[in-house]
C-alpha cells in the first residue's frame, strides 16, 4: 500500500512538473517576444524622421527602460548603435539577420540557447538598416532548475506523507478488514463462537461487523434448530421403530393364534406406523417450505370454504368425543394463496387448539374482514403457553413433556410448518395467551390482487363460485 501510494504521489508530481516546464518555457517566451516587440516598436515610432544620434539616444532610452538590449546595425555589419564597435560579433549577428529575414519579412524573431532576438528592417538618414532588440533567456533556465528542485522536494514530501497515509489505512482500515475477514472465515468452517464487535474506527466497518454479527446469530439458531430437529427427529423415529419390531416378534412368538391379542398387537403396530408416516410427512413438508416450494401455485380462491372444510375435517370429534367448535365465519372473503398450504396451517392450527383446549373441550374459530384483510383466529379454553415460550415454539421441534393424550395427533413440526408457509406467502401471524385462560392463534391474509380476483377451477379460468353450490358445500360449525 505504502509503495502505490508513494508511485501514484511521485506520478502526480513528475506530471504536475513536465506540464509546468512545458508550458512555463513556452509562456516565458511569447511573454519576452513581446516585450522585445514592444520595445522596438517604441524605438520606430519615437525615431520617425530623427537623425542618426537622436535615434541613438532613442534607442538607448527605450532600452534602459525596458529592460532590453538594442542594436541598430547597417547592412554591411556597421554599427549604428552601440558607437562601441565589436567589428566582429556585429558582422555575425547581422549576418543571421540576413538570414533569417530571407526576401520579403518584415519582422523576425529567433533564439539561440541563451538569447532571444526580435529585428526589424527600417532606414535612417536613407540607409536601410536593420533594428534588433535581444533579450537573455537565462533567468528561465535559472527558474527552471529551481522549479526542478521544488518537484524534488515535493516528491521527497509526498512519499513521507504516502507512508503517514498508508500507514493510518492499514492500522484503521486494513487491519480491521483483515481481522473481521478472519471471523467471517471461522463463522464459514461452523465456529459460531467469535464476535466481530468491536469499537473501529471507521463506521463502515463497525456497520459489517454488526451485520455479520447478526448473520453470526442467525446462522447459528438454525444451525442448532437443524441440529436439534436431526436429533429429535431420529429420536423419535427409533420409539416406534422399537414397538414396531417388539410387536411384531410378539405377533409371531406369543399371539399369533390368539385373535384378540394378536389384533391389539396388529393395532398397536398400525397406530405406530401412521406416527412415523405423519412424522415423515411434516418433515418433509418442512424441508420443502423451507426451500421455498409453496411460493408456486397460488390460486385465489374463498377462504371463508376452506375454512368450513377444514373444520369439517374435525366432525367426528363432536361425536366420539364431546368437542364443541364454534365458527364465526364471514361469508366469501377472497384470497391469492398456495390453497393446499393453506388448508394445512388452518388444519394444525384448529389442531393445536383442539389438543390443548381446556376441560370443557371448547374451540371457537373466527373469519372476518379487518380493513383489507382478511383475519382467522382461534381460541381455546386450555392452559395457555409460557410467555418465555410465545417466541420459541414457531421454531422448535417441540413437543410438551405431559403425556397428554390428545385427540389429534402431532409431530412436534405443526407449528413450525405453519410458520413456513405464512412466512412464505408474507402473511402476518401470532398468538396471544394468558395462562390459565387459553390461547389465540391468528393469521392475516392479504386480499387477492385486483386483476386475479375470482377462483380459478380446473382449467385454470378464474370464476367466481355459484351461490346456490357454495352453502351446499358449506358445512355449519358443530
Ligand atoms: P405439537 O405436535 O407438539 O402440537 P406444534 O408445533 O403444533 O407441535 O406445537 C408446538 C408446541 O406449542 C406444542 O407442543 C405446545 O406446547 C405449544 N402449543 C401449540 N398450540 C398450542 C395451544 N393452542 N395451546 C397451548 N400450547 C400450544
């Protein structure tokens, strides 16, 4: 980090130092031409009509005051001015005039390493002579070595503060990054156990580490939910595995010829087979949901049926066993929903009530319009839920020490797949329970959007239910 930061400073300021020079050489010299032409100019326009010594004196002025040098030279090489004849040097300054002002130029302007010329051709006294004001280009080159050394030091400064600045990102920045880098990797391998809060100090950074922090602790709640489904589940498939087995060798060794103990037996491993089917079903209903399955298939179709339906499926406990399930239910109310999962989280729902409801074996199951959507509920008279287990049992695989005998039969998952397939579908839910007093399972359905409204049948066209059809298929609540 310290060597790029260094190149891209050093970079910078090499740049920065070419493209001065550049144009600082090429600046110095329009701005000197220029104060080489107006000088001369001056000269020309004063001198107009003088004699030889006037414009001498002229040109001496105008250069004292300029800054500048001036010659005034003949043709041959003769020096009008300065009278100081260096024969020699003049000749070959006018020489290169000559040169330079070719056939038909009026003015020119040339250099050499050090100087700079501008000449004009004018007459004195009837002679053509040539007018050539010269300044030194030396200041530039003494500028740009002293412009060399600032860019040295520059460069000199810039790499110091490179290593200051890449130094401060690596402690505050890179650092940091690498230790919650770390973290992330063991939280990859399994290792719930590290924490990526810290107090850093950059916000962005204690941002990610809250964010995996959070990521950390979900993770590692399914992972123990997944852990302890695994091992409950197994658990609870070897129970009447074993009975399966225990009976079935009882059959075969004890009651084979004895009819009556032999079908007690033969019930006995029938009861226990329909547990392992149901426990299988749930959890594979569980993983499914889980992967997103139920999101397919949404239909719309009439709640206010399925909910009939569904407590019909409960009818035969009002006979065998003295239930009582209350409905209030409001007549077609409409939803856009996966109508088989449906089904089943009212099923385990009136379920769980029925199992848990008190002594007066009492349900009482609501459908009605709140605002928009529509809300089902249902309350039982039994001993409520802990409030320290509200949140826990949508997730556990849970299932309650008493040996409770209850009419329905679960699996411990009932919950949780209700908890999948409304979080799927993005349905509100909960309950409500006091202790003593019994619980209130609730859900809210969203109403089927506007262009879906309508049920679909069989061949996927979407009608709305005759009125006559829809009370025969409607079964009271008993
Ligand atoms: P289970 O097959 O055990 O009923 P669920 O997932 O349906 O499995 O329920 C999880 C747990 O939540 C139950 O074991 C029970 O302790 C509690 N529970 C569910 N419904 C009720 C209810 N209506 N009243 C009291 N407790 C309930």
């Amino acid at each position: 980090m310290w060597f790029s930061f260094s190149l891209f400073a050093i970079v910078v300021v090499l740049i920065l130092a070419v493209v001065q020079n550049a144009l600082l050489d090429s600046r110095y010299r329009e701005h000197q031409v220029e104060r080489l032409k107006t000088a001369g100019e001056e000269v020309q326009k004063l001198s107009l009509g003088a004699d030889k010594e006037e414009t001498g004196k002229i040109l001496f002025d105008v250069c004292r005051r300029s800054g500048v040098r001036g010659y005034l030279l003949y043709e041959d090489g003769n020096s009008v001015f300065p009278e100081i004849t260096d024969r020699k040097s003049y000749f070959e300054l006018t020489k290169t005039l000559k040169k330079e002002f070719g056939e038909d130029k009026e003015s020119v302007t040339f250099s050499d390493e050090n100087e700079l010329f501008y000449a004009v051709e004018t007459e004195l006294e009837g002679r053509s002579c040539y007018l050539c004001m010269n300044s030194s280009l030396q200041p530039l080159g003494e500028f740009e070595n002293a412009l060399g050394l600032i860019s040295l030091v520059t460069v000199l400064v810039a790499i110091v503060l490179a290593f200051v600045a890449s130094a401060f990102v690596a402690v505050f920045v890179t650092k940091p990054v690498m230790a919650v880098t770390e973290r992330a990797k063991a939280l990859a391998r399994g290792d719930f156990s590290k924490d990526f809060k810290e107090n850093y100090f950059y916000r962005e950074i204690n941002e990610l580490s809250d964010a995996l922090d959070y990521a950390c602790t979900e993770i590692s709640k399914t992972d123990r939910m997944q852990k302890e489904l695994i091992a409950n589940v197994s658990h609870d498939f070897k129970t009447p595995l074993t009975m399966i087995k225990a009976y079935a060798s009882m059959i075969r060794e004890i009651s084979g010829d004895d009819k009556e103990k032999r079908d007690n037996h033969a019930k006995i491993i029938i009861d226990e087979t329909d547990r392992l089917a149901a426990l299988v079903g749930d959890v594979l209903d569980l993983s499914k949901i889980r992967a997103g399955v139920t999101e397919d298939g949404r239909t719309v179709f009439n709640l206010s049926e399925e909910v009939y339906r569904v407590v019909n499926r409960f009818d035969f406990l009002k006979e065998t066993a003295g239930y009582v399930i209350e409905t209030e239910i409001e007549d077609d109310l409409y939803i856009s929903a996966n109508r088989d999962r449906i089904g089943q989280v009212l099923y385990n729902l009136i379920g769980n009530a029925v199992n848990y409801t008190g002594e007066d074996k009492k349900v009482t199951v609501k459908l009605f319009k709140a605002g928009e959507n529509s809300r089902f509920e249902v309350k039982d008279t039994g001993k409520g839920i802990r409030k320290e287990d509200l949140e826990t049992i949508w997730d556990r695989y849970y299932r309650s020490g008493e040996a409770h005998q209850r009419p329905v039969q679960g699996t411990g998952l009932g919950l949780s797949i209700v908890k999948g397939i409304l979080e799927a579908h993005g349905y509100p839910f909960g309950v409500e329970s006091e202790e003593g007093k019994g619980s209130c399972f609730w859900a809210e359905f969203f109403p089927p959007p506007a262009e879906e409204s309508g049920e679909e049948n069989s061949d996927g066209q979407a009608t709305l239910p005759k009125e006559k059809e829809k009370k025969e298929r409607i079964g009271g609540g008993v």
